[in-house]
DNA sequence: GTAATTTATTTCTGTACAAGAATTAGAAAC
DNA sequence: GTTTCTAATTCTTGTACAGAAATAAATTAC
C-alpha cells in the first residue's frame, strides 16, 4: 500500500500582516526593556488608538532638546512613508524658520478666538511670508495694530475677525494700511 | 628554516565592553526607524532615570533670540520696525521649565477645542506640576491616552471634555487611571 | 629606543532564520 | 446544510550567529 500524499492547494490562506509592521533594532538595555514592556502592557499599541498621538518621554540634558513623539492616526490606510517622527524637538527650530525676519507679539483681544487665539497668547509671526488671502495677518491700520485674517480679491481688502460678536473691517484707500507679517503659530499658556 | 608558530598569549585584549549594554528588540516599524536614525546621530546618549519612561539626551545647544514686542496700540510706523523691540525671547528658555521633566505630544482629537486647543497642535507636558483641580492633564485611562479637564473633589474624579459634544468621564476605582503631566502650553500652527 | 604595523583576542551589532502564531480552505462528521 | 477538525499557508518574532569593530600585546621597521 503505497502511501500517497494529495497536496491540497489553499491559495488564500495564511496569516495576515500586522496593521503595523516591525523591525528588529538594537537598543541601550534600559530603553529596551521599557518599550518591551510597554508593548507587553500593550500600551505601545493603545497609543496609536487613543486620542493622543503617540508620544515618546524623554530628558533633555544640557541642551533644549525636548522630546517629542507624533503620529497621526488613521486607521486602515496605511500612509505613505512614515507619518510618525518621534524623537527630540528644539523649540526654536521647530517653530521659526527665518530667524531674522521673525518676532513675537503678545494678543489682546478676543476676536480671533475661533481659531485658537486668545487674549495673552504670543504670537510667532514672520514678516517674509506672503500675505496671501486666507492668512492671518498682523496689520497695522491707522495707527493700531491688529491681527485679522486677510480676505482680499481684485478691488477690495477685509481685515476679518474670527468672532462673531466683531465686525469685518474693509481696508480703504484712504486708511493708512501695512501688514507687518504672517502669524506662523500660536503660543497658548494654560496656566 | 622550520615554519613554528608559537602562540602568544594576550591577556587583557579586545574590545572593551559598552557602558551601556545592549539588547535587540522588535518594535513598530516607523518607531524602530526613528530610534535608528537617533542613534545614528549620536542623540540616543543613555542617561536614564528610573521614573516612567526612556531617556534621550541630545547634544546641539540652541539658543535663538528672536525680537519680541509687547502689544501696544500706538501712533503706527509701518516699517519693519526694529525700533519697537522690547528685547528678545528665546522659546526654549520661556516655554520650557523643567528640561527633565517635559515632554511634547501632538493633539489628534476635538474634544478640547474650547480652551484652544485643536487637532494637530502640540502641547508641552510637564511631568512635575502637581494635577490639582481644573488642570488640563495628559491621562492613561486603561490604556488610553487623553487629554482632558481634571474635576476632582474628596470622593470623585472626573475627566471632562472641553467640547459640548464629548462626554465627561467619570473615573472609578476599577478603571486603570494615571496622570502623565500637567499642559503647559498649546502650541497651534497656522498653515 | 620608539613609532608603525600586525596579530590575537574580545565584544558588539545587524540581520537571517527557525519556530511559532494566525488564518483559511477543504475534508470529515453530523 | 452546518459544524468541527486538520492541514496548508503566510506572516511574525525572538534570538543565535557570522562578521565587524575595538583593543592591547607582540612584532617589525626605522
């Protein structure tokens, strides 16, 4: 009796590949074993789920360095390329570009809230950008200083709140008008 | 002429040990790629301290003074005005007071919109600030990362959203509950 | 003598691979 | 037809290992 073995094909089957693939590397012991364990705990995947972006703590020693851990989440797709960057941040890199067409101004008034700037937030602004339509600006207008957001097309220039409780403002040919730069970013203190 | 190869003893050579073992781990991909590329870079100096978490220590000292005005309504000049400087601020020195202890992460959900802080920002976390009453907090909820309002009184604790349409959470004795740091700071980019 | 080179030794490091886990289709049982 | 079982298939994962790097003694060159 001979013993004959029919192989069956089972095209298809097979275990699928991880959400997120891996990679083996090598790692100073401590570190290692913290991820290991975070991933044990599977923490190293909730991370990825929960409403933070993941994040990677860290110390900085004798330099501004700061940690810094990002991913954007969205389940399903894989992105192109990496959209995770963990790692350390300077602040001062990270927020300025041009370092010499760059300052800061402190916020007064309520009327941009809707888009995130409050009274006492900083602003980073950078006068070589262009003020195209859309941006916010900080402009000075007759004399006051202002941050708007610039609506302009063909024959006419708004400076608009982002509150609704403040009107628009339509620039003239007679107001004495100059835009000083573009707001870049937001500094917000919660104190 | 006799081929006699007399073996030499040479106690005390080789390599000498890391000062920091190392150990081969496997972890998600775009992680593992950014933690290569850090030890490329000489960034991932092991200083480890046994608290929460994994330690980089960064080399490059940056200090950028960037001009800074206090906002003020005033007779305008239009020019790029150097004339108004008040002094100048560098962001890691203004925003960052514990180096050790402060982290960033980035913001993917909506659920605090109302106190400015949006998806995509950044926060800047410090570990030692005490989580009292009303603080914005960044907390492990089993397993899950949030940033949320802490409500806390003598025998309840709740997390609340900052956006009419989440829901606060109240924290029991069963969940699984930590509190990773105090926000600082909302740093929110304008494309 | 000493500087430069070679050799012996030790440890480190990236990665390949075997073992294991996950998944599915087909066969067997009902 | 449906459920259960099993083998086939595919991907993951920890780790062993070969080659690279580092170091100091021995040897050679000058």
């Amino acid at each position: 009796m001979t013993e004959l073995r029919i192989r069956k094909r089972k095209p298809g089957a097979g275990r699928k590949p991880n959400e997120v693939p891996t990679k083996a590397v090598r790692l100073p012991l401590p570190l290692a074993n913290k991820l290991l364990d975070l991933k044990k705990q599977n923490k190293l995947k909730s991370d990825y789920d929960g409403e933070l972006g993941q994040f990677f703590l860290a110390k900085a020693l004798s330099s501004k360095q700061i940690p810094f851990f990002e991913s954007r989440i969205q389940a399903g797709l894989p992105s192109p390329a990496d959209d995770l960057c963990e790692g350390t941040l300077d602040l001062n890199e990270y927020l300025i570009y041009n370092e010499g067409t760059t300052f800061f101004v402190r916020v007064t008034g309520e009327s941009m809230k809707k888009v995130g700037i409050f009274p006492g937030d900083m602003l980073i602004v950078d006068k070589h950008i262009p003020p195209s339509n859309g941006k916010i600006v900080i402009a000075g207008l007759n004399g006051e200083l202002t941050v708007k957001r610039l609506e302009k097309n063909e024959d006419s220039l708004f400076l608009c709140s982002e509150n609704d409780i403040y009107p628009d403002i339509q620039v003239s040919k007679d107001d004495e008008f100059s835009i000083w730069g573009v707001v870049t970013t937001v500094i917000h203190s919660l104190a």
